[in-house]
C-alpha cells in the first residue's frame, strides 16, 4: 500500500513506546491517515504500540447519546486493520475497558489547574465548534487529563498525532513532570509527538479541520461516486474564472490533497507550475485527485466491508489487546499508587 509520509525507521529505538487512539464517534477519514494512520503504519513492527479505542473520551462530548459511541467501536477496529494495521505486531484494546486509565485520570487531576484546562487552545476551539455556551461537559473539558492517563500508562514515549492534539502532549508532560518533582522519583516517562506532513489536514469545504464532528469529511470507507462529488464541492482559487487564467495553488484545497495524497510528487508539481502559468482547468485537476483517492481508498474500503462482516473476529482482536493492555496498565497505576504512598495496606 502507498504510504505517503513514511519516517525514518532509524530514529526508531527498540526501547521506544507508541501510544495512539481515535475517539469512537465515527469512521475513520482522510484526515486520520494522513495524520496518523500512515505513521502508525510506517512503525508497526519497530517497537511496542498500542492503539486505543478511545470510547471514554467519544462520551465526553455524547453522554446524551451513547449509542453514537457504541455503534462505533467495532467499525473503528476494521478501519484499522482495513488500512493494514496488523493485531500481531500491535496491540489495538478499548479504553473502557482498562480501569487503570480511569484511575490515573483521577490521581492527575489534582495537578492540574482549572485555569491550565481552559487555557488549552484545542479545547477552546472545540468548545467553540460544539457550540456549548456555558454547558461544556466536565468531561470534555478534563479529557487532556485521561489523554495524559493513557499515553503515561503504557509507558508511551512517541504519539504519531495530527496537530490538534499538540497541546494534549504538553499537558501531558506537564503531568508527568509534576507527578515527578512530587514523588520525588522518575515513575511517569515524559513522550514526544511525532508529526506528519499533513498533521492538520483541512475538510473538503477547506476551511476547519477534516474531522468526524464537523461533517467536512471524505472517509476511508466513501464509495467512489461520493469521493468524486466531494472532490467536485472542494474550492478552488475564486480568481481562476477562464481555463487560461493563472491560478493559485497556495490554499487551494484540490492541491493541499495532491501534496498529501498523490504518489507522485514530481507530476504533482508539474501540475502546479502548469496551474500558476495558466492553462490548466479545476476540473482536470479534480480528476487527478479523485484518481489518486480512489486508487488509496477501494481497497480499503474492501477489506472494511468484508472485515464488518465478521464482527466476532473484530471483537476478539480488541479482547486479546485488552489482555496485554490490562497487564500493562494496571502495573502503571499500581506504581503511582506507591509513590503516592497509598499502598499502606
Ligand atoms: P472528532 O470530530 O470526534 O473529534 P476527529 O475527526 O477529530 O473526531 P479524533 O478521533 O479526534 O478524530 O482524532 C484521532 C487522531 O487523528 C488524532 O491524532 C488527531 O490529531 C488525528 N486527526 C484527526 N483529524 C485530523 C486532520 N484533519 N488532520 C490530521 N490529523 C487528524
Ligand atoms: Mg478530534
């Protein structure tokens, strides 16, 4: 499969820990592969990672509607194995089903100011998108914190995250540097993010990021009549009225795609510079692009439809994560414990 934003497995140290997890609020789309499925692909088998199924944190802007979550699990587990993610070289679990996660989140919360919280610009923007007004969950507003549990709980050291999630990452340190100081010991590894480059993929209307909330989204399970017409919906340069018309490439949504998602860097610029010169319409270019995502999403989308297909198979590739997960967690929490010296028993 292409694999656009391969990074170099060098870096990668067999010491390394990978943590990464999508919200179970939806399929998964474009967006996620460019900015962390292709990543997560590129390492498995380079060192431990995990990938979580995060449903805790999908209730957190949904308690009204937990069904919206729990339709989701499973779908998410094919999505993964669908674009190639294999459950013998990483372990995919749930995290509701880890209570550990649950209890770091409380232990962490106390190091962690109201103020720091509201300050999160991530939070904020989405805060702003869901339109909460004054009744933003508390959930949703502590979720940096259970995001801090669960990297720190598997001993996780690389996030391969989109750069929304940049500001949870220094939370997280935060966390971790706090818990230190306090204990007085090293219990919790600090961890980094390992961007792509297309960590912040914008949607189809160009503007917000892709994402499953927003409703701005070519999935990775989209047939081709529906990633056709969405590539056709996508702005291009407003000045470029005449096919002869030099046109802009800067900003414009159809060539953002080509540079994520075109295999072929080099045609891709020429198709730039033909764009700027003039001479070139949107709709050829719409075409290659819809060439290009339909050749990435088919198989995909194939493999997602035959693995749907077998939902017993997908929920024992969660239940045999959670064995290996649970061990693992459980030890961290255990350990925080201790250095609370909580283990007075
Ligand atoms: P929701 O709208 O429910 O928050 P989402 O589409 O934002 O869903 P998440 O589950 O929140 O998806 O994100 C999972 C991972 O995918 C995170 O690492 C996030 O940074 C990355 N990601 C999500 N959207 C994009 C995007 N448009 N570009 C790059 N990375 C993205
Ligand atoms: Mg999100």
């Amino acid at each position: 499969m292409h694999t656009p934003y391969a990074i170099d497995k060098n870096a990668i140290d067999k010491n390394d820990v990978i943590l990464t997890g999508d919200r179970a609020t939806g399929r998964l789309h474009l967006g996620h592969y460019s900015g962390s499925l292709s990543q997560r692909l590129a390492l498995q088998g380079q060192c431990a990672q995990t990938i979580l199924v995060a449903d805790m944190q999908g209730l957190t802007d949904n308690g009204h509607q937990p069904d919206h979550v729990a339709t989701h699990i499973l779908g998410l587990v094919a999505d993964y194995l669908a674009v190639g993610l294999d459950p013998d070289k990483v372990t995919i679990c749930q995290q509701s089903q880890l209570p550990a996660l649950a209890e770091l989140t409380m232990f962490y919360s106390n190091l962690v100011s109201y103020a720091r919280l509201i300050r999160n610009p991530t939070v904020k923007q989405e805060i702003n998108d869901k339109q909460f007004g004054q009744q933003v969950p508390v959930g949703f507003l502590t979720y940096p914190i259970s995001q801090a549990a669960d990297i720190t709980a598997f001993g996780a050291n690389l996030v391969p995250v989109g750069d929304d999630q940049l500001p949870m990452i220094e939370q997280t340190n935060d966390i971790v540097r706090k818990f230190n100081h306090v204990v007085g010991e090293p219990v919790l590894r600090e961890c980094r993010a390992l961007t792509s480059k297309a960590s912040r993929l914008p949607g189809v209307d160009g503007k917000s990021k892709m994402s499953k909330s927003l409703g701005n989204a070519i999935y990775l399970s989209d047939d081709n009549d529906t990633i056709r017409d969405a590539v056709r919906s996508m702005y291009t340069d407003p000045q470029h009225l005449r096919v002869s018309d030099p046109g802009r490439v800067e900003g414009n949504v159809v060539f953002t795609y080509l540079d994520a998602f075109h295999p072929d860097a080099q045609h891709v610029a020429e198709l730039k510079a033909h764009y700027q010169r003039g001479g070139l319409g949107d709709m050829t270019v719409k075409n290659v692009l819809t060439d290009s995502l339909t050749s990435l999403i088919s198989p995909i989308r194939e493999r997602r439809k035959a693995l749907m297909n077998a939902p017993d198979y997908l929920s024992d590739v969660l239940k045999d994560g959670q064995k290996k997960a649970r061990i693992q967690t459980d030890q961290t929490c255990q350990n925080v414990k201790r250095a609370l010296g909580l283990l007075v028993g």
